[in-house]
C-alpha cells in the first residue's frame, strides 16, 4: 500500500498517482509556497543562513525515517526536505539567481546523466569536469 498526505492525514491508498496527478500537486505545492512567501511574515523573512539548521534537521529526521523503514514517516520527512528544497530554490530565484526549473534541470545535468551512462552499458569513469559539460548538453 502506497500512502501519501491529504490535508495533513496520512490515508492509505492501493495505487500510485498518475503524472498528472503529480504534476498538478507539485505545481499546488510551488503556488502554496508562493502565496506563503508573500503573505506570511515568518516565511517573508526567511534566508538562506536562517533555513539552514531546520533544513539540516530535517535531512537528519529523513535519515532516522529510512533507517527505521517507516513509510508514513519517510514520506512526511520527504515534504519536509522538499519544502526546504523549494524554498532556497525561491529565494534564489527572488534574487534572479536560479529558480526551480533551474534546480530540476541541473538533477539531470550531474546526476541523472551519469546514472544513464553507467546503465548504457558503456560505463567509462569520466572526471568531474567533463561530466558537468557533457551532462549540460
């Protein structure tokens, strides 16, 4: 069984959500943290530097999570990092640094690309350097 947050209840379920499903989640979730980051004093005046012991707590609590094997909680501690994820990619992206497109898209350039070539089949070790252009194209 799958389990997944519905207005702050954990509510089993027996099947996986589509894409669209997904999708249109994560995008109530990006408005969600919008909204907030404009009306909320607490969330308006946070920073990088402020964020930063919450977000490492909560990596700690993910890791507690995983090691125990609990679903419900692995899946609350994963919003969690998720959240802080977004949020820094949001300040960032106040700042015109980088936003969360930006964020996704550099997943694929240095991670998923060499998962990718090391599934091919044609695994060659390649320097960190060259990895990040070949990854970028």
């Amino acid at each position: 069984m799958f389990v997944y947050r519905e207005s702050f209840i954990f509510v089993e379920k027996e099947f996986m959500h589509t894409r669209k499903e997904q999708m249109e989640a994560f995008g109530r979730f990006l408005d969600v943290l919008d909204e907030l980051r404009e009306k909320c004093p607490w969330d308006r005046k946070q920073t990088n530097e402020s964020l930063r012991p919450n977000t490492i707590e909560e990596t700690y609590e993910l890791c507690d999570a995983l090691m125990k094997d609990d679903k419900k909680d692995i899946c609350k501690e994963l919003g969690d990092v998720l959240l802080h994820v977004a949020f820094y990619a949001k300040i960032a992206s106040e700042t015109g640094d980088f936003d969360m497109k930006d964020v996704c898209e550099t997943v694929f350039a240095t991670n998923l690309f060499s998962v990718i070539h090391m599934c091919s089949g044609k695994y060659k070790p390649i320097q960190p350097k060259r990895w990040w252009r070949i990854g970028s194209k």
